[in-house]
C-alpha cells in the first residue's frame, strides 16, 4: 500500500512540477480565434465557432466557459457530457495574470471585431 501511495503522489509531484515548464501552458488570441495549450497539447477554437462566453467555476477554479455554434462538427459526445455537467460546451481555465473578466473582455473585443 505504501508503494502504491508513493507513486501515485510521486507521479503528481512530477505532473505539477510539468506546468512550470516554460511554454508547456498557454493562452494566445489572435484574429482567428483563441488557442489553448495545456500539458504540451494545444486545442483552437474559431471565433465563429463561439456563441458566448461567461464566468464560472467548477470545484474553485476559475474559468470561462461558452457554447459552440452549429458550425463546429469536433468533439460532439465531449461536448454532450461537458454541457450536462457544467452547462457549458466548453471551457477554458482562468489560471493568467488577467483577472477573469477582464479576460472575457478581452475575449468578446477579438470575437466581435474578428468574427465571420
């Protein structure tokens, strides 16, 4: 049992210990859309693939979470469970230097003057 607790906290240590990594997590926003890179994997979203976005938290943490628009066909049962347990289709966590609603500012501002 004690093995078991040593690697499985030992292995924690070492994911935590990942995210310090420079450039191993990101947020960056450009005219196309908001990309995110979370433990060396990047996800990129569209602006016209967003409805909306709004603030919220799950287990408190901070995030911002929104809803696609039709025209997005990626990850269609991830969206089903994330909207059944959070009421969102996604979410992007609000761990930056900017607080969350100015980053949801932030995020509309690129959306409404880049959306097509």
């Amino acid at each position: 049992m004690a093995w078991f607790g040593i690697s499985f906290f030992g292995l924690g240590v070492i994911v935590s210990l990942i995210q310090f990594y420079p450039n191993s997590s990101y947020l960056k926003l450009n005219e196309e859309g908001f990309e995110v890179k979370s433990m060396f994997r990047t996800n990129f979203t569209k602006w016209s693939h967003v409805k909306d976005f709004r603030k919220g938290h799950i287990n408190g943490n901070k995030m911002i979470f929104f809803d696609y628009t039709e025209q997005h066909k990626k990850w269609n049962k991830g969206k089903k469970i994330s909207k059944f347990l959070s009421g969102k289709e996604g979410a992007v966590q609000s761990i930056y230097k900017i607080s969350t609603e100015e980053l949801i500012k932030l995020m509309i501002a690129y959306q409404s003057k880049n959306k097509n």
